[in-house]
C-alpha cells in the first residue's frame, strides 16, 4: 500500500510492505527512514487542519504507536499529515516523481515526461535521397584539378548543381560550383560570394536545375583519431550540416573523394556519397552541436553543447557515424546541351565572372540554354 505523507515542505510517497499487520510505529518507522524526520519528533493524523499554522489542540493525532493500521482504513493513496518541529529533518528526501517543469509554475512532469524530452541520438537507417548521379565530365574535372595539382595534400569543396526526381528521389549531379577558398589538410573555407553564387543559382535555373548538394575532398595528411580510423571529421560533420540545413531540399546529398592508397602503393580515387541524419540536421539548427572546435579535439566525435543520449547512454560526445546516413552513388552522361563549365575559381588572381559564349557548342535558339552563358576557360 501506497501512503502519501503530506507536510509543511510538500508530499512524499511511502510503501508499506505488509499494511494488513502495520503498525502506527512501523509507519513512524518508515517515516523517519524515508524522510529523515525522528519518531519522538513527528505528529501525524488523518486531519489535514494539523498543518494549520496555528492548528487547534483539537487535532486528532495517531498517538498509539500499537494501533494498527487495517484500523483506520487507510487506503491506497490516502494522505496522512506529518507536522514536525521547523529543521527536524536531517536531510531532503529524493525529489518525487513528478517534477515541477522549469518556468512552467503548477505544471507537473512525469519521468516519462522528462524521458521524452532527452535528446536521443540514433542511427538513421534509411536517406530520404534514393541514389546520387554524378556527371562522369563534373566529376572527373573536379577530382583530376585536386590529384594533379593538389596532390591531395589540401582540400577542396564545391557545390553540386543538378536535378531531383520527384517521384524516385533520385539526384543527378551535372556541373560543380567551386567557389573561392582556402584549404588545409583537415578545413576548408569556403570565402562565398553571395552576388556570385545568386548568378549560379539563376544560370542553374535557366538549365532547369538547382543546388542539390555538396562535394568536398580529404586530405591525405589529415589528423589522425587516436580512437581508431574515421569517415568524416567533427569539422565536416559540422560543415556538412550546415549546408544541409541551408540548402532546404530533403534529397540534399553530400559527397566525399578521397584518395586511397593501397598495399602496392598505387592510389586510387572514390566517390561515396551519404547524407546527413535528420537529428544531426536539428542539432545544429537548435544550437546543440558544437560549432567550434579546437585542435586537441578528437576528430572523429562531435561535441555537444548539452548532454544527449546515444548509444544507451547520457554523452557530451558523439562517435561521427551516428550522423551519416549513406546513399548509393552512380554516373551518368550529361545531357549534350549542358556545356562543361570550367570552375573559374582555381586561379588566386582570377578575373570577376564573366558570361561568354561557349565556340564548341552550336547555338540552340532561346537565351535559357548552356550554350549562351558559360565561364571563361582558364
């Protein structure tokens, strides 16, 4: 049986194992246990007017420690009052489990109210981008300029330009946007320009395409985890997110090439494309991810700003694969009228973008097709 013990400081629960041969002491007894409040210090009754500030000597109390509980019939859940002398109480009892909600006075939260609020971080099992398509020309061009002249010791980024099907959720990717940057071996700064990139987004319109993601290459250099091997670093889990969140399709993919070096030293390069989860999405849109990371951080886990539940158990700390929800990848032939466009970004002292008319294609009529605006090459 279940009694609720009400005082002056609130109400607590207490169990009574056996309440058909209980006591008035073995209730005592628990009180003192539960709540720290002396036997020779309490008052108890069944009259809530005991917890009056001047309660009238007319109170009935449970005065004989023999009288048996069954007596009184008591209920379970019934109230009985607890007064005692102010300080009696050695030490607080454990919260009840119901919780008054922080800046939500009168309102209660049950621990499965509270269990429901925790951030809880999980695999995604399935991308909402069926597959990602990548023009063989775009891809080509944007890995040969890292292998030939990076060597991949820095890395490199671009925005994917393409189209989504609506009814497969399928991404083709036909031209890469690099825009001006620096790169390290573990960052990339992407230096936007934001009147550039809305001349991007209006030339992809006039093809009947849109931004639809993000590449980005790692170095061969990058740091290395001493919590074992990593696909993406906390720097691009953040990055990645980021532009995720910023790029407001479902079906925004992200890419990665990376260089592998195998046993007899040749090196051969990959494309995997993945998406980042849904709750990793919302982490950074709600403040929770940590966006600033120091150099002794460990790359391969993501800091949280609060603690979050993943993997059973409460963490400020997430292992980076928990975020990464992969996508299959495949190539296509671009369409012949979309023009290779050279990614004009490469040169430091490159000139300001400039239209121009691309000599090897013939010119279809209309000014919405590839033909009629391009880069210069450099």
């Amino acid at each position: 049986m279940i009694l609720r013990i009400r005082s002056r400081d609130g109400t607590d629960r207490i169990t009574v194992p056996d309440p058909a041969s209980a006591t008035v002491a073995d209730l005592q007894r628990l009180i003192e246990s539960h709540l720290t409040v002396p036997v020779p210090l309490q008052r108890i009754s069944l009259d809530p007017a005991l917890l009056l500030p001047t309660p009238s000597a007319a109170v009935p109390l449970l005065a004989d420690p023999a009288a048996p509980l069954a007596s009184l019939r008591l209920a379970n859940g019934a109230f009985v009052y607890l007064a005692y002398p102010p300080d009696a109480r050695s030490a607080r009892p454990p919260p009840p489990r119901a919780l008054s909600a922080a800046g939500s006075f009168g309102k209660k939260m049950t621990m499965d109210d509270l269990i429901a609020r925790q951030i809880r971080v999980t695999r995604q099992e399935n991308a909402l981008c069926a597959a990602a398509s990548f023009d063989r020309d775009a891809a080509n061009a944007f890995q040969l300029y890292v292998a030939e002249s990076l060597a991949f010791a820095a890395k490199r980024a671009g925005f994917l330009y393409g189209l989504v099907d609506a009814e497969t959720k399928e991404v083709f990717v036909d031209f890469i946007y690099e825009p001006p940057q620096q790169g390290s071996e573990d960052v990339v700064h992407l230096m936007r320009d934001p009147d550039e990139e809305a001349r991007v987004d209006a030339i992809a319109e006039g093809l009947g395409m849109r931004r639809v993601g993000l590449v980005f290459t790692q170095a061969v250099g990058r740091k290395a985890s001493e919590t074992g091997e990593y696909t993406v670093s906390n720097r691009e889990v953040v990055q990645a997110a980021q532009l995720q969140a910023e790029g407001g399709i479902p079906e925004w993919v992200t890419a990665i090439v990376k260089l592998e070096v195998g046993d007899d030293g040749t090196g051969d390069v990959h494309f995997e494309a993945f998406q980042m989860s849904e709750i990793c999405v919302k982490l950074v849109k709600d403040g929770v991810l940590e966006t600033e990371i120091g150099d002794s951080d460990d790359p391969r886990l993501s800091k949280m700003r609060k603690e979050v539940m993943a993997g059973g158990k409460d963490t400020m700390e997430v292992d980076n694969d928990f975020f990464l929800v992969p996508v299959k990848i495949s190539d296509h032939q671009g369409r012949e009228e979309i023009i290779h466009w050279s990614t004009f970004s490469r040169l430091p002292d490159r000139e300001p973008w400039q239209p121009c008319r691309d000599e090897r294609a013939e010119k279809p009529p209309g000014p919405d097709k590839a033909s009629d605006i391009c880069e210069a090459d450099l």
